[in-house]
C-alpha cells in the first residue's frame, strides 16, 4: 500500500519493479486490496488477471464457460 502511496496509479509491472517484490506477492496483495475495497481499476483485464487461473487465461470467453461447466469446447 505504501508504494501506491507514494508512486500512485501503477501497472502491474511498475508495481512489481518498485516494490522489489515477486509478481505472486504482488498478485496477492492487490487481491486484498481490491477485497477490501482499498484500490480498484480503470478496467477490468487488471481484476481478470488476478483472477483467471494462469492455465486458462488463453481460453477463449466460450472455452472458458465450458470449462467452468467441465465441459471442453470445439
């Protein structure tokens, strides 16, 4: 939080190169921000990002649905 403070809106890569923190912590701690309501976005590819799953997030927006149903798409 200090370094939002200090350096304000940042991408996600600015965040991780000033803190001096890995990109999992960094990933992490934005999640309890955005929890907690402390921070937020311009857009919604930042809060996808932290959410999506690493292995899915080249899904297509239709393989994505079928594989939160189980079902695999094409």
């Amino acid at each position: 939080m200090e370094n939002l403070r200090t350096h304000g809106a940042s991408f996600f890569d600015e965040l991780v190169e000033t803190s001096g923190l890995l990109r999992t912590h960094v990933k992490k701690a934005l999640a309890e921000l955005v929890a907690h309501g402390l921070v937020s976005a311009d857009s919604f590819a930042g809060l996808r990002a932290l959410l999506v799953p690493s292995d899915r997030a080249s899904l297509t927006p239709a393989d994505a649905q079928a594989a939160q149903r189980g079902v695999r798409h094409g």
